[in-house]
C-alpha cells in the first residue's frame, strides 16, 4: 500500500511539473501574439498604433500623423497635395 502511495505522490509530483511546463510554453506563445501591455517587446518606442498616409501610404505611428478630416497624413506636404474630399 505504501508503494502505491509514493507512486501516487510521484504521479502528481510528475503531473504539476508537466503543467508548470505547459504553462511556461503556453505563456510564451502567448506573448509573440499582439500585447498592448508589453511594450518592452517593441523594437522602437512606438506604443500607438500605425496609421497609413492616405497620400503617399506610407505607414507612421498615429501620434505623429496630422489628422485631417478623418483621413491621416504623414506631413504637411501630403496634406496639402492630398484633395479635399476623397471619392470612395
Ligand atoms: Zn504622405
């Protein structure tokens, strides 16, 4: 009966460590998914999100984008190229 026990004891043991390892891997998987809350992972300091220059699309974070008219530019040359209303 005893041997049945220490086997148990080293099932579970066994069981927990399997689980703690599943986590580790779950947990990294989790974090080369898109995590607004780690900005660590970022390879610059853009934190915003990226928006596209409907003039010449090129892509810059929206922080530094001029908005206009609900459209984003990248620079002043841009919008002042980019028409007044956009046919869509
Ligand atoms: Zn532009």
């Amino acid at each position: 009966m005893s041997r049945f026990l220490v086997l148990l004891g080293a099932t579970l043991l066994l069981w927990q460590a399997l689980r703690s390892v599943v986590q580790q891997i779950g947990g990294e998987q989790n974090r080369v998914g898109p995590d607004p809350r780690a900005p660590e992972d970022r390879p610059r300091e853009v934190t915003g999100k990226l928006v596209r220059c409907v003039r010449c699309g090129v892509h810059l974070p929206q922080e530094r984008a001029i908005l206009d008219g609900g459209q984003a530019y990248c620079g002043e040359s841009c919008r002042a190229k980019a028409p007044a209303t956009t046919a869509d």
